[in-house]
C-alpha cells in the first residue's frame, strides 16, 4: 500500500497497511506541529456529509486545511440537497466526482460508501454508513493504541457499551483480528450486544473474544478500555434504549480497579458513560485519542490523494 | 463585452458575448486540467443560498477554488438568516458585499438578483430566482451543445418536462434566439407547458418553434434532446404534480429511434426520467454537461472579477 | 495588550486597549484595501456557531480570509452537533480546539464563552451567548463613534429599543463607562427597559445616564443614535413583542430634528425601526458600521492569533 484508491471497510487494511498508516500518522503529527505543510494546495476535499457529525467533519477538514488543501461541503445534505428532489446516491456521486479530487463521505445507509465508490471517479473516504462501518475512526483508535501502549499484539481489549450499533466497534474489531494473541471482551447490556457476523469474523481470524456481563471482572487485568455511548437515535424504541443506558459506566470506583497502564478510549460524543472526573487521570486517552484523529486522518487523505 | 458587471439574466448575452464565453470556458477546461489556477488568492466569493442547491452550490465554490480562490457562504440561509429577523434583501447585500468580492445568489423569489445587483457593491451572479432565470445552467448547456456537435446554428432542439417552471428552459430559449435558423420543440404535460411570455420572445427574435405532445414524432430527426425533471416542489398540488409526472420518458426504445449523432442532457437531478440503461450511451451527455458547468462558472467568475 | 488570550465580555477592554485596538482596526482597513495580507496560510478558525448569524458569521470569515486564513465551521450547530447527542460543550470545545487555531463561538446560552475559554487549549472569541454579551458587535460599534466623530469622551448617546434583550446595548454601554464625560440615554418601551445590573455597572465607573421615555427630546442635542430591532425570537410571547415594537422610529421627520454632525448607528439586522428613506443621508452610519466589522475583526483575529 503505497497509495489508497478508497477507504470503505476496515477490512480492507492488512498489518503491513496498518503499520505504514501509523508510520505516516506520526509524521503528520511533527508536520502539524510545525504549521503544517502545502502539499495540496491545488486540490479539492469535498465534505459530502448526509447525516451531521460535526466533529467528524472538522478532523476531515481540519486535516485537508493542514496539508494545504481546499474544501468544500455540506453539513446536513439530506435536509437539503437533490437526494429529497429523488436524485440516486450514484449520480450525486458522478457529479461531485467532477468537482473535486476526493470525497469523504456519511450517509445513513450501510454500504453507502460502497456504492459510491463504484462509481466515483475521485477517492471515497466512508465517514460512516448507517449502522455499518466507520473505518478512519477504527485507524485513529487503533493508533491511539499502539502511541499510547507501544504495541498491539498481545493486548487484552475491553469495548463496552452499544456493541450492536455502535460501527466503530466493529471496525475496531475487524482490524483487531490482524494482530497476534489479542483478546477482546464484549460487554453491553442485553439488547445491544455484539452482532453474530463481527463473531464469525473474529472466529475465521482465530481471534479470542468473549461476552460477559461484568465489568468489574474485568476491570483489573484488561488493558484497554473502549467505551461508547449508548446511542438513543439508533435504538428502534425509547424503551429498548431506557433498557441500555446507564448500565455500564466508568467513574472513580471502577478506574481504581484498573491497571496503572491501562488505557480509556471513547470514539466521543460521550453522554454520562465516563464520567467527567475521571478526565484528570492520565490514562483517560479520550481527548489525546481525538486530537491524534487530526493526524490520522492527514496521513490518510495523503495515501488518497498520492504525494 | 471583456469582463461582466452582473449575471442576472440569459438576455443580457448576444452571440459575440455567448462566443467570448465559451472560448473562455475552454481555456479554463485546460487550466482545470494542468490543476487550475492562482489568479484569485485574495479574492471572496460568498455562496449566499437562500434556497439550497448542493450542486449548483459546489460547481461554483469548486470553480473559485480551481482559481486559486476563497469562499464563504451559506448552505441554506432562508432557515437561519436575518431574512426570519424581518431584514429585507436589499440590507442583506448591502452588508454582505462589503464582505466579498463576489456574490453567487440563489434565493426563491424572481427578480431577487436584479434587486440585489441594484444594490451590491460587488458582482452578483444569479445562481437561479425562484420560477425565474437560472443564467449560469443555460450558459454551461449551451457551451455543452457546441462543444459537443461543434456548432449551434441551424440545430434542432428538444425540450421536454417540465416547462412552466423549469427555469433552466426559459433561460435556454433566450439563449438560443441569437442563433441562425434554430428551431424548439416544446413538449411538456399540459398542465406544465411552455409560458406565453417565453413564446412572444422567441417570436421577437424570429425563432422557429413548435408545441407538440409528440415526443417520438420528433425523436428521429432532433439534434438536441433536453429533458428535464418534473419539479414536485414547485406546482401548487400533488394532483397537478401526478399529472405531470412521467409522461415523458427518456428510455432504450426511444434512444433507437434517435440519430446517432443526437445528444441527450439534463439540468439534473433526474428523478426517472431518463432511464439509469441510457447512461452508458455515447449520447448520454448530461455527466459531460454537469463537467462543463465547473469550466463556465470559472469562466464567469474570472469575467467578474477581472483578469 | 500587546495580545489577546481570549474575547469574552467587553470589561476586560480598558481604555488603552480599546486605543491599540481602534490602531489596529485602522491597519486592517488599509490592508484590506490593498487586497489582505498572507499572515496566517497556516492557521485555521473554527466558526462554532450553535445559533445562526449569517451577517456575524460572514465577518469574521471574511476577516480571516483577508489575512490569509483558513476556515472551517458550522452554521447552526445546534441542530445537527453532538450537542443533541447529550455532549457538554466542555467536551466539545476540548476537541474542537484540537483541530484549529481560534475558536469564534456564537451560544444560546449566557457565560457559554467563559466556559469554553475554561477548557479550551486556543483563543475563544465570543460572538454572542444568548442575552449576554457580544464584545466584538460593541468593540466595531465604538470603533464607528471614534472614526466618525473623532472621539468618544464627552459624547452623548442615546441607546433606542430592546434595551432588555439587546446584548449588543449592554456590551457598549460596558466599553462606553471607559471614557470620560460620557452621557447615555436609555429610550425603550416598558417592557424593554435596561437591566438593572447594567445600570448599577454604570454608576459604579461614574457615568451620566438617563432613562426617558420621549426620544424627541433627545434628538436635537445628541451626538449618536444607537438603533436596535426588537428582537421578537427573544420576548417571552407575541404579547410582550407587540406592545415593545414599532413605538420608537428613526424616520425622516425626526432626522430634520437631530443636529447636522449626528451619527445614527444600528448593528442590523434592522425590521422596520429605521426607514428605508434615511439612508441615503450621511448621518446613516449603519452600513459603514457593518463594514467596519471587517476591519475589527481583522484586528481582533490577529491579537487572539499574534503576529
């Protein structure tokens, strides 16, 4: 993997990819902090965001703007754009593609990306499809792992919370099964546990995982701790979402049970899961885990866009 | 006419005006090509939508970057601007030209961008008025028909769909009325035909037309084919909108029966009315057209603002 | 100040900051007329608006173009952020200022700004939270007053309209109580009267002010007429809105009564309380006012950013 053509799944990336993808990442960091660079000062990111997510949207941009390039967008285009006059995905695409060098991309449809990608003549970058994946935030939690802990292999994964909806934990998880000897446990309340295919998958891959209700158990070997929100827009009824929040929470109690290396992530927005003076300790990597987004996402629209 | 004061209307251009433009436009294709230019680094334009329009939008932000230029601007400003404080448009552009070097405006009342042209202390680019004009589409199809079949005198042209409030045709018609022995078929439902006001101009003008049900009377001997979308937003009810709605279908039967020479556009989006099979038709035009629009509006940007 | 950490209320200006800043201002409207400066290519400011304000919006990203910046940003956060996620705008803040170099921050909320500053790791400019304050509006209306009239001290100025929810009010009268012999009339409907903590604010620094009903009084012996719309997205009901509107005009009866050097500002949107029909006299301040913005702002983005 010199260059990408698309970034659609976190399957697509082996090992070697991953590795060259953390190598550039932390180059970026040092670019960043000396200003950045102007390497794409001709070239055009067009931010065709179908569903909000303004924090995803600004590292996008944030990352094209400190590599020199220039951006184009829509915050909300399903409110607004010629998806509601009846417009297919795939000729929004074909036009968009003929205005710009490269397209990141959400929608709320799962393969979305993909679709799009068939027939884009520019890269697409999948921001996030429905409840499908959302690989660049899987690339950043990965590189926030091996930043903060130096190493993947070997490591004892905890990913709490909405397991069901939650894409980033399958994308977590499918790029998890390219390393040595990792294990991950599964814990989330009854109705959104982690679905059968991310199982299967981890399974092909010999990965070791398990499902378990306690946290606690847990909380005193693991040495990462992904947390997530409990997403109240996904669930398909109030009572099924009453039913989830709230069960599984990280607070003071519950960090002086982990390990003094361990490490706590959350792809954010968080909602009350972590609890705020939890923020103090230095191995809440939540904050450090966004800004190193910034970078990845630099690295990855350079791999795109080729130098 | 060597640079361009405002862009309000298709009227405002003659034929050594429309010749200007489209040799312009071709020079911008390459400089597009060769990643466009520096001219405009210190220049704004603000994209002021009061309607959106994604991809109106895009071609125009897209074009001022490809000229080295910056942008600021608002994706939909009738739901949050100071339009819902009471302000009238004429404050709006008063203060926003103090802003920018350019206007491109899309607002949902006709005659919006000649009162804001009143105004302004900048040019204002008409980027579609309501049931009005639509200049900058009319201009990029126009360019798009001679570039395709090298010439535009003497051509038989198509318009189907939606006539009564498809502004795009009344500002193509006015276009075409500078050219020698052009003639119009007009086919539409009949509850969305041609306007009298369009027809008394062309009459003027001396252009030969013709308003006929018969799209596969005329199919085996036109040059151009335009079809255009049935615009639920804009007839006054649903009973009207059904029918309207598909009565004119552009499909594989019908491509046969064209020339080989024909070309098919669309102002795009389509919404059925042009069959996704057609597309893969050398005829099939209307990516082609949507292309062409990023090279006009760098064209008329670049007559704007001075060379 | 030589720089500035943060722009939150208007008391952290004292009268030699207010000098250094009127300088600088003077500065931008040369550099602006020069075609900007390329100060900052590598800096980028995020416009983090949670509530719309296009006209604001504009200036400031304008401001920033004209010095070379970069941008990105958010019309009207409030409706598609993390906010509806359930996120704290502390946590928001401490990601977004990971991905740019300045925050400039529109809220609904009052002390949203100083909460921001709380966390955030780059300078927040505060462009109006809720009823409280809007430093940057008042800092470009004093700016006006010292360009137009030559000084501020021994100034007399009459402040008309929604005197209760008007934050832009209470945000000059704070920068006004740092100059010396400074005369303010309050004129508002009833039911939009000053705070009594703006005038308690007043009589702590010593300045003259009044409370009166009859503008007419004022009005042939003032020196600046400082406009605001009643704001109806404010008033508790339609009730409370219609007996405050309409009761105080500046038309053109009542200019004839005002002397020949006057200065009639408004920091618009205006709904009414200005006729049309005064603008063309050259005591009409407002639009040069709006401009002016452009030229603060440039200064203020500068201090927050350094040169």
């Amino acid at each position: 993997m010199s260059n990408l053509l698309h970034v659609i799944g976190s399957k697509q990336f082996d090992k070697a990819a991953l590795g060259e993808l953390f190598l550039a990442a932390k180059e970026m960091e040092q670019l960043a902090s000396q200003g950045g660079a102007n390497h794409f000062g001709d070239k055009i990111m067009c931010s065709l965001f179908f569903e909000a997510s303004t924090r995803t949207r600004f590292s996008f941009e944030s990352a094209m703007h400190r590599l020199g390039g220039r951006v184009i967008g829509t915050e909300n285009a399903s409110q607004f754009s010629s998806a509601i006059k009846g417009e297919t995905l795939e000729d929004t695409i074909r036009v968009v593609s003929s205005y710009c060098d490269l397209i990141v991309m959400r929608h709320t449809e799962v393969g979305a990306a993909q679709r799009a990608a068939a027939v884009s003549t520019v890269p697409i970058v999948n921001a996030g499809d429905g409840s499908g994946e959302h690989p660049t935030q899987a690339l950043l939690d990965l590189f926030t792992i091996q930043k903060e802990l130096g190493r993947i292999d070997g490591l004892h994964i905890v990913m709490i919370g909405d397991l069901t909806y939650g894409r980033t934990v399958h994308s977590l998880s499918y790029l998890l099964s390219n390393y040595q000897d990792v294990k991950i446990s599964f814990i989330a309340p009854d109705n959104a546990r982690i679905p059968v295919y991310v199982k299967q998958y981890l399974e092909e891959k010999g990965i070791v995982y398990e499902e378990t209700p306690d946290l606690l158990k847990v909380a005193q070997t693991a040495d990462v701790f992904y947390q997530t929100r409990i997403q109240k827009e996904r669930f398909p009824s109030i009572d099924e979402y009453n039913k989830a929040a709230g069960k599984y929470i990280i607070d003071l109690p519950l960090l002086d049970q982990m390990r003094k290396e361990a490490l706590i992530l959350h792809p954010l927005p968080r909602a009350g899961e972590i609890h705020a003076d939890v923020d103090a300790d230095p191995r809440a990597a939540y904050f450090r885990q966004a800004q190193n987004g910034l970078f990845m996402r630099m690295a990855i629209i350079e791999k795109c866009l080729g130098v």
